[in-house]
C-alpha cells in the first residue's frame, strides 16, 4: 500500500470575532478539523489578514484557547488557557475556539503598558504605605488625568489596526511528523460602528493593566462572507 499523508480539512464557523484588548488587535475563530488517513499533530495555527483597500498584511499568532460557551460579546467569564498542540484523529473530528493576536500590535503596546503599569504600581505603593486601607479606586480617576497618563491613553488609540471595510483573512493550520500547512481563507468586513466599538476598549484596556476588577471588553461579531 503507497504512504499516505495525512489530510486535514477545516471548517469554520459562520463568524469571527474581532477584538481589542490588553492583547492588542485580536481575532477569535471556532470550527472543526477533520484528519483522513491518520493522526494529525497540529503545532500550530495563524491567520493572516489583510484588508481589501489598505496595504499590506498583519500575521495574528494564536494566544489561547476559549471554552465554547460563554455569553457573546463580552469578556466577563471567559477562561483563557494557552494555546499549545493538540491531535486530531480520523477517528472524531476536533472542535476549536481559538483566540489570535496581533503579535506586532502587542509588541507597540508593550512599551505604553509597561508605562501606565508602573506608574500606578508607584502610586498605589505610596498611598498603601500612608494607608494600608487606602481605596485605590478613588485614585484611578486622578491618575487618569496625569498628562503623560492621557498622552499613553492616546497611543493606545493609535495602535488599534481596525477600520471600516472588507478584510480578506486566511488560516494556516500546521502539523508536524510529517509537517504539513492546510488552509482557508474566508472573508468579513467591518463597518464604522463596529470600528467605533472596539475603540470604545480603551478605557478596559487602561483598567486591566491596573488590575481593576470586573472588566469587560466589547467585541464585535461579524459574518464571514
């Protein structure tokens, strides 16, 4: 009997949702993978999106996978794990929800993050060491205000990729032993509503980096055309 390679077939479901977060520009997909032949160690996933009237293409790496029921559009009691590799048997076919991000957009980010972590982290230290009661949340308001604070909130404006319009996006799928690249490309647009939405995340973005509690980023749901 001749070798035969394995075959990966990939199906996605009827939606992406678009995000920005902490994480920078992110995307999350579901679907299934359906191996022929014999097992399929997959080692990896990205997508590479690029939107129909801009330049250029963006590389989203995969950060975690997502349990497959939570309540749509928010971030409020989603337990992330990381991503790592995973099998798929001939035998039954796997199902996913995979959280990817943007790795340069996160990598600018870095730099503002650091910024705004460790100057709340200076402050909240002083105001504990003269009160170890002191409620912090009165002071985020304050800090917000400072102007290198407010100059750090406006990059962070800067950094998100989404505009309106049509983006083309492809997922590779790798596998390993033997290492193979199996892929689909589906498309989705976004419209300035949508746009406006994510940009909305500032403000969470901005709370979660200071570790304030209970918040909850806004993602958009959009139909893969």
């Amino acid at each position: 009997m001749l070798f035969q390679k394995t075959q990966l077939s990939i199906y996605l479901s009827k939606t992406v949702e678009v995000g920005y977060t902490h994480y920078g520009p992110t995307l999350a997909l579901s679907g299934n993978l359906s191996a022929r032949h014999k097992v399929a160690l997959v080692h990896d996933m990205t997508v590479e999106l690029k939107r129909q009237s801009g330049a250029g293409r963006r590389q989203f790496g995969w950060l975690a996978f997502r349990p497959h029921t939570f309540k749509v559009g928010s971030s409020l009691g989603i337990d992330l794990k990381m991503a790592s590799r995973f099998m798929v048997s001939p035998a039954e076919a796997y199902h996913f929800n995979i959280l990817f991000s943007d790795h340069d957009s996160y990598a600018r980010m870095n730099a503002v993050i650091n910024l705004i972590k460790n100057e709340w982290n200076t402050l909240a230290a002083f105001h504990r060491g003269k009160n170890p009661q002191a409620n912090l949340s009165d002071l985020f308001p304050e800090f917000l205000q400072k102007p290198h604070i407010a100059q750090a909130n406006e990059q962070l404006q800067t950094v998100s990729i989404w505009e309106p319009g049509e983006y083309a996006m492809t997922v590779h799928v790798i596998t390993e032993n033997p290492q193979q690249v199996f892929t689909s490309s589906q498309k989705f647009a976004l419209s300035k509503p949508d746009v406006e939405t994510l940009r909305t995340n500032v403000p969470a973005i901005l709370a979660d980096i200071c570790g304030r509690t209970a918040v909850e980023y806004k993602f958009v749901t959009a139909a893969l055309l």
